[in-house]
C-alpha cells in the first residue's frame, strides 16, 4: 500500500528543483574558470555579509552589557547618596 503524499510538500519540492535547474543552467552557460570565479566571488561577498553581521552581534552584545554596568553604577550612587527630602540634593 503506497503512503500518501502530501500535495503541499510535492509542490514545495518542484518548486526547489526548478529554481535548482536555474540555478546551475546560470552556470553552465558560462565557462568553467568564470563559473568558478563567479561561485568563489558569490561566497566571498556572502562571507564579508556574515562578518557584519557577526560584528553587529557583537557590537549589540557589547551595548547591552555596557547598558547593564552603567545601570547598576547610577543604582549604586543613589544608594550612596541619599537626599533629603527637606533640603533637596547637595548643590
């Protein structure tokens, strides 16, 4: 007995191998060292692209924790200083 497929999942995959034919037919027009040049500069440029975005990590990580240092040193000044609801703070 045959298990039944699943229409969405035979379309999703047509879908893939067609733009997987493109894909390589966008290669196979050219010639070999231009094909390999081009695919070296695609993963070049897609590589650059990851190192920003690892450095924008990094950079929002950093932020973050400089936000939580300096939080928690104006917690501790106002809990050094305490001021006097009276006279207000010292000038």
């Amino acid at each position: 007995m045959a298990e039944p497929r699943d229409p969405v999942y035979d379309a999703c995959n047509a879908a893939w191998d067609c733009l997987r034919q493109i894909g390589d037919f966008s290669y196979a027009i050219l010639p070999r060292d231009i094909a390999h040049a081009c695919g070296d500069f695609n993963k070049a440029v897609l590589n650059q692209i990851r190192n920003c975005v690892d450095w924008e990590i990094r950079w929002t990580d950093d932020r973050v924790a400089g936000g939580d240092r300096m939080r928690d040193e104006w917690r501790a000044k106002c809990q050094q200083t305490p001021t006097d609801a009276t006279t207000g703070p010292a000038a």
